[in-house]
C-alpha cells in the first residue's frame, strides 16, 4: 500500500472518530456518532494490517489483540443492553 493513501486512510478515520464524538454528545444522534466510530475504527484496523509486514509473530499479536479487545466490548455491551 502506498504510504500517502494510507496516511489519506488514517486522516479519513481520524476525521470520522471526530464526528463520533460529536455525535455521541447528544442522545438524538448517538446512533450515527457510534457508526462513525465503528467505520472509522474499521479503517485504521484495515490499513494497519495492510501495512504489516507478513511475519507470523506479528500479524498473529495483532489478531491476538482484536479478538481480546473484541471478546471486551461484546461482553460490556450486552451487559449495558
């Protein structure tokens, strides 16, 4: 992946973690502040493994930590729901 259009990627994710902030401010928009974040977050995990280098070890610690911080946020929300 070229380095400018994974800093454009980044950019774009930053931007829409912005608006999830804005939008969780209020109870009326809440719901598309937090698709905001979940698109923006989407996009910095994507490009993130797409700039990993292909060694086992690595890209293995990074799954390793999606499906703990995964396993984390499924488990408060259905406790919050």
């Amino acid at each position: 992946m070229n380095a400018n259009f994974a800093s454009f990627l980044y950019l774009v994710s930053g931007i829409l973690f912005i608006l999830a902030l804005r939008g969780l401010s209020h109870p009326t928009t809440s719901r598309q502040g937090n698709m905001y974040g979940m698109i923006g977050m989407g996009i910095a995990i994507a490009t993130t493994l797409a700039l990993a280098t292909p060694s086992a070890g690595g890209f293995g610690l990074i799954v390793l930590g999606l499906l703990i911080g995964g396993s984390v946020g499924a488990i408060t929300a259905r406790r919050i729901a």
